[in-house]
C-alpha cells in the first residue's frame, strides 16, 4: 500500500517520505480500514517534529483521525463491523499504522460509526477535536443532560475543538458565547451556532462577554495564560475550565481569584483520558454526528503525495481543516 512516514523526528521536508510498504493484517481485537480522508491536527505535526516524543522504532505512519470503510476484522470482533462506514481517533497513538496511508490497523475501539449521510469530510474532522471537546464539556461534570440551560465559554470558537464545543453544547441545550480574533473567524463560530461572537482584540471584549454570560459554568479554553483575566471575570461557584492546549510558557495561576471563585481548573489530554470516560465523550460525539448536530469545517484537501504540504499548512495555523486524501 502507498503510506506516508516518517523514521526520525524533524521537519516535515526532511523527514517525511511517501513508500510502498505491506499492507497490515489485523490482529485479535483490531480492525483494519480502507482510508478515504486523513484528517491532520496540531499534536500530529508536533509529533512528528519530535516535541511530544522520541524516534519511532523503524517507521511511523502519522495522523491520528480518519474516515473510511472497515475492510477486515482481527479475532474477536464481530465479522459484521467489515464494510462498515467509520471514523477513526487516536489511530497513531502507540500504534506504527496511522491514517495517512491508503489503510490503517488499530484497536476496534478507536473506530466508531458514520452515518450513510455523512460526508467524508465530516469523518474526517471528528477524531481527536470532537471528542476532546465532549470530554471537556464533560469533565467533572455530571453528565450531558447537565448543560441544558448552562452557559458555556468557548475560547478560540473557529478552531477545531471550538467549532465541536459549541455544536456539541448547543446539541446538548447549553448557551454558548465564544471568542475569536478575526471576522473570517466569527463568521465560522456563527455558523457553528454560537449565540453571540466576540473578537477579543477589540476594546470591551471581557465586558460584552460578561455581560452576556454573568457567571459562566464551563470554559472550553485553548490558552489558559492568554486568557485568565476573562475566564476569572466570568468564573463562579461551580465554574470548570477545561484546558487543552498548552502554550510555549506555562501560566502563573493565581490560586486565591481561584479559590474565592470557587472554580476548578481541569487539563485535558486524550491520550491520558480514562477509557470509560474516552467511550462516554465518542459515544456522545457519535451519537451527535447521527443526529446531524456537527458540520466539518471548511476543508482543504491534499494528495498523500503532498502530504508534507499538508504538515507545514497545520503547523502554520490554517483556518478550517486539512485532509489528507490517499
């Protein structure tokens, strides 16, 4: 099969190649899927530039999220998932077989149904933003149902896990107010669903969300240290904020605004979640996507072939989302 990889960590330029190598077989509890669309996110990138690890042993194929069609089962999985439509997260997490091939082996698990009307594009854009959004509207939480009627603080409501918070908290009945920094932006947060879009480098941007918001329960947060005043000025009793992403100095938390506040700081990162909590944050995102509650982003689409292209669009900041398509 044709793959992209990678066999020391560096610049994509330098270090990523597009071969021909076997295709996998799946072992007990795997399945292996044809891939239609790899969708390419931060952490891939910066594993591959070797900020989150080391060398791979002998090769690793990137990208941890994926659509595509079940195309053989390992030992103990049930012969019906084979031809099945699915989305794929954590594909290339402790696992050679990424999605950025014509086809990936990986755990049944980290595989979930798409809906027949689903576009690819969508599969494609779930994985790793979608559910981290789930989990971090879940997080210490008491489930769903508890955000009907909460008031939800999304920072960075045109990224990725921004864009899936606020469909997913507008899904489960919250309100919704996020952040951006550009009208190209707050376009996509509107269309997402947001209840009110405000730029944050414009003078009274922490004013209009707190008088929106008054006390917010949630705080899906992309940069902790960027963003304390507002998330303070806005945090009660009860208030959780949800981190996700890290940034390149660690922030100077002020612990007694935070106590007084009564509010709780949560750090989320997939790869350490829990598996029961892992399962309940995927069924919700499936169970979202079946009922047509999420959209993709606007997609930019690369060759396998251009696969290095596609690496150095995300580690520029592209807007929207870049798929890989082999």
């Amino acid at each position: 099969m044709k793959a992209a990889l990678y066999r020391r960590t560096g610049p994509a330029a330098e270090v990523l190649s597009v071969a021909d190598i076997d295709v996998p077989d799946p072992g007990p509890g795997e399945v292996r899927v044809r891939i239609t669309g790899s969708g390419v996110n931060p952490t891939d990138w910066k594993t591959r530039a070797g900020l989150t690890g080391r060398d791979p042993e002998d090769f690793q194929v990137p990208h941890q999220d994926g659509v595509g069609v079940v195309d053989a089962v390992g030992a103990g999985v049930d012969a019906v998932s084979a031809g099945r439509r699915v989305w794929l997260q954590l594909a290339a997490f402790g696992n050679r077989y990424g999605t950025a091939a014509e086809y990936s082996v990986l755990p049944a698990e980290r595989v979930a149904p798409l809906p027949d009307d689903a576009s690819d594009d969508l599969g494609a854009s779930l994985g790793v933003p979608a559910v981290t959004a789930a989990h971090c509207l879940l997080v210490r939480g008491a489930g769903r149902e508890a955000l009907r009627g909460a008031t939800v603080l999304v920072a960075g409501g045109a990224g990725a896990v921004g864009h899936y918070a606020i469909e997913l908290a507008k899904h489960a009945g919250a309100r919704v107010v996020t952040t951006v920094s550009s009208e190209e932006k707050a376009e996509l947060a509107r269309s997402a669903g947001a209840d009110l879009v405000v730029n944050y480098r414009e003078d009274g941007a922490v004013d209009r969300v707190r008088e929106f918001a008054g006390h917010v329960d949630r705080v899906v947060e992309v940069a902790l240290g960027a963003n304390l005043e507002l998330d303070l000025a806005v945090a009660g009793a009860g208030t959780v904020i949800a981190v996700y992403a890290n940034e390149p100095d660690d922030p100077v938390i002020p612990t007694r605004r935070f106590m007084v506040a009564n509010a709780t700081i949560s750090y989320v990162l997939l790869y350490g979640v829990p598996s029961a909590e892992l399962a309940v944050a995927t069924a919700w995102v499936s169970a979202a996507a079946a009922g047509g509650a999420l959209s993709p982003l606007p997609v930019t689409r690369y060759g396998l072939d251009d696969v290095v292209a596609a690496h150095e669009a995300v580690e520029n900041g592209a807007v929207g989302k870049v798929v890989v398509v082999p």
